[in-house]
C-alpha cells in the first residue's frame, strides 16, 4: 500500500477505478495521500473496502466510478468524494446527503474547452466544414463544382442554451462575439444573467434556431430533449449536445435528422458511448466527436489542481473549493 516516506501518517484516498486525471498524476497525489488502489486488488470490492478502508474519509473518483449506497455503507468514515471531472451522475447524491458526506467535482476546469468545443460543432454543421471536406476529398470539386451552400449563417441567430452554470455561460460569452440572440433554459431564473429566461425547454426550442445542451444529467433531464422538442426547434434548427448523451432521446433525435425535421446535430456525446447509431454515419448534416470537448494536458493539469485544492481543504477543515449542490 506504501507510495511514499511516512505513509501511515498520511491521509487514506480510496481510488476504486482510476480515471485519466488520476492516471497522469499518481505521484503527486501520492506524496499527499496513502493511495488504497482498489482496483490492483485480486479481492471484491466489498472484500477490499472492509478490510483496508474503514478509516478512509475521502474517495477520488471519475465519472464513469459508479458511487452506490452499497459502497457508501462499507465507507463508516467517509466524509467526501471528489471527482476528478465534471459529471456527478453515477454518484448516489441522496445517500451521500442524508450520510452528511460532501461531494466536489472539477467543473470549472473544464468549462472553457467544453465551451470552445460547443462552438466548433455549431460552426462546422452550420457551414458544412466535415462535408465540405469529405467532397473535396473524393476529388468531387472538379466535376461537380456546385457545392450545396452553408444551413445557415451563425451571425444574428437566436440561440438557446440548456443548463446555464459554468460551460453554459462560458457558451454565451462566445456566442456574443458572433452577435447572436441568446436565451436560456435552468432549474431557476438567475438574476444576475441579462438573457431571456424560458423556464420551459419546449418554449425555449420553439422560439430558438439553435440548442446548445450544457446541463447535467440527471433523473429530470434524462430525455429532456425528445420529439416534442425538435419538432419544436423545427426544420430549420440545429441542435448541439455537449453535455451527456441521455438527456437526448437519442432515437428520437435520429428519426428528426432523417426525416429532415431539424436542419443538423453536433454531437460530442451519446446515450451508449461508445456506441454511436449507424444511421448518423451517413448524414452529411450531422457532425460526430467521441466524447472528447476537452481532453487536453492543460485542461487535465487543472483539473488535477482543483481537485487536489478541494481534497486538501476538506482535510485541512476550510471551505471546498468547487462543492456539488447536494440539495437540488
């Protein structure tokens, strides 16, 4: 178990599976932790858990580390969770409330370069950029030099946004450059925001030319976007889902784009990565990444800095750094 001089006199950190962050920085988080790497272990879980972690009161974890009621029990000293990342949806958040355990996550980290992500998908299904390449490619240019023009020009678009936290704002400064209208969609009507709030998503969609998602899946999202909504957003629209795929119902949105009742998708996410439906790969309006809005070094080596700034306020007793909202 020992990583480093001292181990004993250091903190425990229960790691069940190690995510990219934790990966790239081991060695540093082992010079302030005693590392319980419970995935080398030949035992279960549960096995592993009892025996060795039963003083330990913090866990790192990714977002693909399932964080049950059942782990949470074996756990008596637990006090809080950190991941490494941004999505907390796999995290039991009710059970960690009602345990009193504290549970952060490195959202801000990744806001910008999710953000700057939301955008580039906008920009290539908006001006075709993938197809235009792919007709190029072919040698098409040459005897058929009439390529279909652009959906649409971004500039003066009225744009909605679906989740309006840290990548949500950081969307709308970026859209302001491009002069478009923008609205949003939230729990809640933030004061401080000077855009139109559309308490209804459908209401949002209706009104829009584009959707950006920017929301957390959760139980209320899951399928938020379904065919009322891209009926909604009509013929015309574009929608972007830079968040989790499950908030889209996925079929739906494929049965859209075929039948041409929204213009195009971005899609960075999907409802069974990395299982992406076969009818998306031959549609020129659709625009595809594997899951990857911001998976960089720089983004990764502050990700590691917050996450290792709300693990030492915890256990130095002061206020965490990036908390998660256990009560909504």
């Amino acid at each position: 178990m020992a990583e480093s001089e001292n181990q004993n006199e250091l903190p425990q950190l229960v790691i069940i599976r190690p995510g990219p962050i934790f990966s790239m920085h081991e060695g540093l988080f082992g010079e302030k932790f005693r590392l319980l790497k419970a995935w080398e272990s030949p035992e279960p879980l549960h096995k592993f858990l009892a025996k060795y972690a039963q003083s330990a009161e913090a866990i790192l974890c990714s977002s693909v580390t399932p964080i049950t009621a059942d782990v949470l029990s074996l756990l008596p000293s637990l006090g809080v969770i950190a991941c490494e990342n941004t999505g907390v949806e796999l995290i039991d958040l009710k059970e960690c409330r009602e345990r009193g355990i504290s549970v952060t996550n490195a959202g801000p980290a990744f806001s910008r370069d999710v953000a700057d992500m939301a955008l580039g998908l906008l920009l290539a299904v908006a001006m075709r950029i993938p197809a235009a390449d792919r007709y190029i490619r072919a040698r098409a240019w040459p005897d058929h030099p009439c390529f279909p023009a652009c959906n649409f020009k971004l500039r003066g678009k009225h744009v909605g946004i679906v989740g309006f936290g840290n990548i949500g704002s950081e969307v709308a400064k970026r859209l302001e450059a491009f002069g478009c209208k923008i609205s949003y969609n939230s729990r809640k009507k933030k004061p401080y925001v000077p855009y139109e709030f559309y308490p209804q998503v459908i209401d949002l969609a209706y009104n829009c030319n584009v959707l950006i998602i920017c929301c957390a899946l959760t139980d209320r999202t899951h399928h938020m976007i379904n065919r009322d909504v891209l009926k909604a957003l009509g013929e015309d629209g574009i929608i972007v889902n830079v968040a989790r795929g499950p908030i889209i119902d996925e079929q739906q949105l494929v049965m859209s784009l075929i039948s041409q009742e929204i213009a195009g998708a971005g899609l960075d996410v999907f409802e069974d990565e990395p299982n992406v439906p076969s009818e998306l790969f031959e549609l020129d309006n659709v625009v595809l990444t594997p899951h990857r809005g911001a998976f960089t070094e720089e983004v990764f080596s502050n990700a590691f800095e917050l996450t290792m700034a709300n693990l030492e306020a915890f256990f130095s007793n002061e206020p965490l750094i990036t908390p998660v909202n256990l009560h909504d």
